[in-house]
C-alpha cells in the first residue's frame, strides 16, 4: 500500500465536518454535493474486499428513485449480491472516519478481515444518469487505483446490470457474457424462444407502454428493443429527453401516489409499466373505461409468475420445491391467494433486498417480491441441472415444459430483482397464457391500504421482531396496535423504522378503504404519544 499516495489524494476528498452517513439498505445516500469523500473511500474499501474474496467487486454509482440532486453508493459481492453485512459496519466506519484517521481505519478494516495485501484487486463500476453520476464515479475510480486496484468502468449502466457483469465476471463467463450486448443477448434470446409459442390474437397483446422515470432504463431499453422486437414493441415515455428523474414518474412515484406517472399517454385498457430510476424495480398499471386506475404491484407479480412456474412444474413431474418470499408489507389477499390458490408456501422476512434474497435461496425455485416492484426468482444449482437435462429428453410434455423452464431461468436476473428482465418475463407469462392486464388483476383484489409517515424524535426507539410485524419497543405500543386492530374487520397493521428516511413508517389494511385509513391515523397517533413524536401530531383525513 502506498501511503503517501494515499494521503496525497485522499487531500482532495475532504469529509464535510461533522458529517456521519449509514451504510443502509440501499448503500449510502444523501445530496450529491455530500458525496465525494464517500466514493473515493468506497473504492479504497473496494479494493480491500476485492483482495480479501479474491474476486471482481461491483461499485454502482446511483441513488435508484430518490430526487435528481441526490446520489448514492453500493457495493456489490462477487455473485453479484448486496456486500455481507459485516461488510456494510466496515463502509460505514471508513466513509464516518475523520480525514486525519483514514489512514489507520484502512488499516485495521484490513487487519480485521486478514486482507492480503499482496493480492491483485479488480473492481467494475457502474453509474445512474444523474447529472453528478460521472464525477462521482471518477472518484471511485481514484480510490481504487490509489491503493493499485485495476479498474473496469462500465460508465452508464441500470443497476442490475451492474449485478449481472459481476456475477458473469466471478463465474468465468458461465453466467453469460459480462457485456450489455452480452445481457441484451441473453436476456433477448430466453424472451423469445419462450414467446415462441405463444398464440397471439391481435397486435395490442404485445404491445406495452413503459414510463421509464426519466433514467438510465430509458438509454438501456432503447439499445436492447432490437434484440426482442420480434416478441415485443415497447413504447419508452419519460425517456429523459425532457423531464426531470424520477419526478412525478417512476415505479415509487406511481407506487406511493397510486396514481400514473405524468407523461405518458394512456389509452383505457392500455398495460403500461414504470421503472424506477435505475431500473431494478417495476410496476404495472392501465385505466379502465370509468377512468379508474388499476396498479399490479410487486405482489400481483408474485402471484402472476409464482402460478405460471407452479404450473410448468407439475407438468415436469419433479419434486420441485417452491417458496415465495413477501415482506409485511405484501398484502393480505396477496398472501392468502399464494397460500390458498396457488397452494405455494409463503415466507415473510424484514425489508430489504438482501433479506428476502436471502430466504429465497433456500429453495429449489425461490420467488422473491417486494410489494415496491423489487423482486426476481432464484433457481438453486440442483434444480437448474434438473430442468436442463429434462430439456434434452425426447420431445413431449414434459420436456417442453422442462424447455419453458430453461428459458425462464435464463430471463430472470438471478443477481437481483431487475426492471428489465422482470418485464420481460411477465410479458411472457402473460402472452403464454393468453391473459389480458385485467385478467391478471382480476387473480384478486388487494385489500385497501394506507402506509403513512410519523417524525420523531429518535426513531431507533422503535425496535420490531417477526419479521417487522410487532413492535417490542417502546413499552405499550404494541398493545395499543394490537387494541385498535381489533376495532376493525379484515384488519392488520405494524410500525418500523425507516432505513432510509429519518422517519418512523406506519402500515394498515383493513376492510374498507375509511377503515384502512382511519386506523393508519390512529396507530401513527399511537406512535407519535409512545415514541416522542416531534413537530405536529399526525393529520387525519386523505
Ligand atoms: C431500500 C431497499 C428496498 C426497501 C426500501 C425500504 C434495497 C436495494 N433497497 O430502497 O428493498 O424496500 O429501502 O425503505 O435493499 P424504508 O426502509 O425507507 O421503508
Ligand atoms: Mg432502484
């Protein structure tokens, strides 16, 4: 390690004072303008983990659905995972260590995770289509090569992108070609060898309109049109030609207003989708002839894909075991139909990407949504052998099932949840089994909802358990949900602290849409008198 060079350059990447940033969920966050100590530090930590798993690290430059101002940073792991939680302890300590201390901080990371020093480094990078993206990204690249590390920068790039060239890169190639073309490729082929047999009555079943939020899904969708044009004709709006990322457009926006994006032109009937602003989550939505709006969320995509792959797996025979992976969040009918209709198990972990990721590799085929749009489905080593050698048997049901398979094993992005791939798969499934959008909405109807959002004063005062379902701190608050649930039919709802918003987060459904609303209110005024609400009591009334 050269020191001196380290501390030649580190001069320039000053820590604003008094400044402290968490290594959350989504990496690190906040106004661009904040940043430039963090990226050049996440390319020194980079280089360190890339020496310590001896293979390629990811590093993405982007801050997905937050306004355009910000940026963000993470790093991910050699299969093309979130970095190992003990790992995030290590980037929040390096990017929160005075200037003066960097030095010292480097070196006990490194002593505490046996880094050999002598190994080569490699890191990749990726960024958003932020106005700061490319500056930020060039200070990433200077941490990595200060501490010698080589660099591969992938420039603009969506985030699951990013995910897939590193999986590709740890995997000697086995996991596809670590290019875009590579992806489009890949990803191109699997839609349109599944799509083969679709019937298709009318041109309309394979046309879809995507709100791309004014992000880099726009650039990347729009270079890979041409590899499935034969199966799909996509229509890009907020392309970001004109308006601003991510706003009033986007998969969060369309989400949290359960309203469409502006800028788009939608047509009754029409299925149209958005992504949010690095493409790794999507939602679906149309308007009926009335004029009303209908959003398939993250948990409609469950369902719609957990059916399709239960389906092709009776039809292949094998003792294939299936879970699918929901947070609190999922809605109740969601989980009922999982569990009723489609007979599959259902699981519930903390939110989080990396948790329910996690989970989901514990099966043979591992669905995995968050109610968001983020999701993807694992399929485990065993089962993907299965499937392939099924598909090289004699031509029958089986096989062509078996073959289906193959297919959609290679169209999910088994990194991460990916806008992209997840599109495609749905377009498939839909075009495979004949399904209009509102046949698909139709599977079930979401019961009524209303998330809200309550300051105070520390929200670590909240602390959950059961996979963020019930509160064990502070003293009473539980009690008192568990009292006001009860005053309403079909009802369930929980509080947690938000890993990214300095906010405490309130989740109610209920019977009716007055019902849902009216306990949110009251679990937040709970919240706000139990756990030292600041600023003004919560408002009733939508
Ligand atoms: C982050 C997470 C997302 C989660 C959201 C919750 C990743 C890549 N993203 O965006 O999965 O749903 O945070 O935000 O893990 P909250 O804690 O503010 O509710
Ligand atoms: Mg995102």
């Amino acid at each position: 390690m050269d020191l001196d060079a380290l501390t030649k350059h580190a001069a320039f990447y000053a820590k604003p004072d008094g400044l402290i940033l968490q290594y959350g969920t989504a990496g690190f966050r906040t106004k661009a303008e904040h940043l430039d100590h963090v990226m050049f530090r996440m390319g020194l930590l980079a280089v360190l983990r890339s020496k310590q798993t001896k293979s390629t690290i990811g590093v993405m430059v982007t801050a997905s659905h937050n306004p355009e101002e910000d940026n963000g940073v993470k790093l991910v792991d050699p299969l093309g995972e979130m970095l190992a939680p003990s790992w995030e302890e290590h980037a929040t300590c390096l990017a929160n260590s005075e200037d003066q201390n960097l030095q010292s901080v480097l070196m006990d990371i490194s002593e505490k995770v046996a880094v050999n020093l002598h190994q080569d480094a490699f890191v990749v990078i990726g960024r958003d289509t932020r106005p700061s993206s490319e500056k930020l990204s060039q200070s990433v690249i200077d941490g990595v090569t200060v501490l010698g590390g080589q660099v591969h920068d992938y420039g603009l790039l969506t985030t699951p992108q990013l995910h897939y060239m590193v999986y590709c890169r740890n995997t000697s190639g086995q996991y596809g070609e670590a290019t875009t073309e590579g992806y489009y490729k890949k990803l191109s082929k699997a839609f349109v060898e599944l799509t083969g047999q679709a019937f298709c009555s009318g041109d309309d079943h394979r046309k879809l309109k995507v709100d791309c939020a004014n992000g880099i899904g726009a650039l990347k969708l729009g270079e890979m049109k041409p590899y499935f044009s034969q199966g799909l004709s996509v229509q890009l709006f907020n392309d970001g030609s004109g308006g601003k990322l991510n706003y009033y457009c986007g998969a969060d926006f369309v989400k949290t207003h359960q309203k469409p994006p502006q800028g788009i032109e939608m047509k009754s009937n029409e299925r149209c989708c958005s992504f949010d602003g690095d493409a790794d989550r999507i939602v679906y939505y149309y308007q009926d002839v009335d004029g009303h709006f209908h959003l398939l969320d993250g948990d409609k995509i469950a369902t719609l894909i957990s059916s399709f792959l239960k389906e092709l797996v009776l039809e292949i025979g094998e003792s294939l075991n299936i879970g699918v992976v929901q947070t609190a969040y999922a809605n109740g009918s969601s989980t009922r139909y999982l569990e009723e209709v489609v007979k599959v198990p259902v699981y519930c972990t903390k939110t989080g990407v990396k948790h329910l990721h996690h989970k989901a590799q514990e099966f043979d085929i591992g669905v995995y949504f968050e109610a968001n749009g983020h999701g993807t489905v694992l399929f485990s080593k065993a089962a993907e052998t299965k499937i392939k050698q099924l598909a090289k048997e004699l031509e029958d049901k089986k096989s062509k099932a078996a073959k289906m398979l193959e297919n959609v094993i290679d169209l999910f992005n088994q990194a991460t949840g990916d806008a992209i791939s997840d599109m495609l798969v749905i377009e498939a499934v839909l075009a495979l089994k004949g399904l209009t959008i509102q046949q698909w909405d139709a599977l079930y109807t979401d019961l009524p909802n209303r998330q809200l959002k309550v300051k105070v004063a520390d929200r670590q005062v909240i602390s959950t358990t059961d996979a963020e379902r019930q509160a064990v701190k502070p003293p009473g608050l539980q009690e008192a949900i568990n009292d006001l649930v009860k005053k309403y039919k079909l009802s369930r709802a929980f509080v947690r602290p938000s890993g990214t918003e300095d906010i405490v987060r309130v989740y109610a459904e209920a019977d009716s849409q007055e019902s849902a609303d009216s306990l949110a209110y009251e679990v937040s005024l709970a919240v706000f008198h139990l756990a030292g609400g600041v600023g003004e009591r919560p408002q009733s009334g939508f």
